[in-house]
C-alpha cells in the first residue's frame, strides 16, 4: 500500500482520524458532502477532492466515517463509489469505522469482496478526543490477510486494537460495549443530581468518586463535563441515540428485552426533543435534573 490514505467522511471521528495519519507522514486525501469539512482537511494538511470517485482514484486504502449504515451503502455501492469508480485489478481495502446493523455490514462485506476488494469492520470504541490521544480501543473484523495488509494503518489510528474474527464481530463487540458504556454513563449523571440534591459539592464528590469501587472510565470523559456544564460536543445525543435504537433491534431480533437500555433511549428521545441532539451527549445529566425537579 503507498503512502496516500483515502478519507471518506470529515466529520468529528474523519478528522481525528484524518489528524493521525497526518501526523505519521501519509497524504490524506478525503471527500465529504460538506464543503466546511474539506476545507478543513486542507487547513490540516491534507488534500480534499470532489468526489468518492477522486478518492477512489487516487488511493486504495480507504477509511469510511459516516454516520449510518445507508451512507456506508452509498459510498461502497453508490455512483461513482468505491465498487464503480475502482479498479479489480487493484488490491483495495476498505475500513469502515462506523457503528452499524451488523446484519448490513456482513452483507455488504460479501458483496464487496465479490467485486474484488476487502472490506473490513473496524469501529473504535472511545470517544473522538480519545482517539486523537492514541487512548480509543481498535475492534478490528474482516478477512485477516487484509486485516494484516492494513494493519500499519490501524495501527496508526488505533495504537491500541485488537482483531476479532469475521465481519460483523467488531460492529457487535462494539454494541455491547456501547451498551454498558451508555448505562455508565447515565448512572454517573444520575449519582451526580443524586449527590447534588443531598448538597454534595460536585468536584469533591467526582473525586471521591474516582477511587472508589464504583469508579468507571466514564468519570474521567464525563464527569467534569457534567459538573461544568461543557456540552460541547465530543460524542453527540444524535449519534448516541442512532446507536441506542440499533442496540434495541438487534436485541429485539433475538428476543432479549433491555429494560435499563430502553430507560436510557427515553432519555436521549427527550434531549432531542428540547434541541439538544447535536450536543454532547453528558447533556443527560440535564435530562435527569428536569426529572427531578418534576
């Protein structure tokens, strides 16, 4: 593989992303629908084009970060995507870092590798600032010689990863993570309105909280947030909701109830409600002060 990397999709995780490679010495060359976001790639470094096709062109090692299943769909399947616009001469790969429908992301693996190219499952579980930091964890899925093949790269954007069989097995490792990861999350809020109401001090209940047995990683990512009232976003409601939702189907499929799941996207449906989706999503801890008060 050369040193060109191509970027599809510049939002919060492309640009960590984008951030990464750059600053071990690829070139990125990266498309997003928004104009914003390359120019942003540009202001970094790297080299924006026009369209999938330019990237696909250019490059055939490709990282994917959209939002939803059905954008990674249209930039595998869609006009001028990475199936039409490549090559299958050409040894390709794909490495799709957004949270899906595993079921989806099985079947469009299958059909890519049938049009010559490898498609692998990578999402990331941490934060994008995380990430940025080397500290989000890789969950890595796919056929493993491609996995191999671009392992400098994942190794570049996950220093920390691990491979874990076929596709769909990160999309899923990454669900159930993000599931208890979302409960973490929603009980610090709770136990922190909890400790408030009793008239705690935030900052030294955080700190006593931190070493003590109910310590988590979320406390570290969220708590100040919280405390502070800093709900700029790192990891959106809107996102954390999308997920929640698929979360909630794939049990559903196999007839696995998730009450305390199902709390949480009650929540979340509420954030959104008052306009808060495109904040982050330690906003909850709002949410669970309005509960209260009522």
């Amino acid at each position: 593989m050369s040193g060109e990397v191509g970027l599809i999709g510049i939002g919060f995780m492309g640009t960590v992303l984008a951030r990464r490679l750059l600053d071990a010495g690829y070139r990125v060359i990266g498309f997003d629908i928004a104009p914003a976001r390359r120019e942003e790639l540009k202001r970094m470094g790297g080299e924006p084009v026009e369209s999938v096709a330019e990237v696909v062109r250019r490059c055939q090692i490709y990282l994917i970060a959209v939002m939803t299943i059905g954008q990674v769909e249209e930039v595998v399947e869609g006009k001028g995507g990475l199936i039409e616009a490549g090559d299958a001469k050409t040894p390709r790969i794909a490495l799709c870092t957004s949270t899906c429908e595993p079921n989806r992301i099985e079947a469009l693996a299958a059909r890519a590798a049938a049009q010559g190219f490898a498609f692998l499952d990578t999402p990331v579980s941490g934060t994008s600032q995380q990430v940025l930091h080397g500290d989000g964890y890789g969950l890595v899925a796919g056929d493993r010689t491609a996995a191999e093949a671009a392992a400098p790269i994942i190794d570049v954007i996950y220093p920390r990863n691990q491979f874990l069989g076929p596709v769909g097995t990160a999309t899923k490792t990454k669900l159930a993570i993000n599931h208890i990861l979302g409960l973490n999350r929603v009980a610090l809020a709770e136990g922190l309105v909890f400790a408030e109401t009793l008239g705690l001090d935030l900052a030294s209940f955080l700190a006593a909280a931190r070493k003590s047995a109910a310590y988590s990683q979320i406390m570290d990512v969220k708590g100040g947030k919280m405390i502070t009232g800093d709900f700029a976003p790192v990891s959106k409601v809107s996102q954390h909701l999308k997920d929640v939702r698929t979360m909630l189907g794939e049990a559903g499929k196999r007839g696995q109830a998730l009450p305390f799941l199902s709390v949480l996207a009650d929540i979340l449906e509420a954030c959104e409600r008052r306009g808060d989706g495109e904040r982050d999503n330690a906003i909850t801890i709002e949410e669970i002060r309005r509960r209260s008060a009522a």
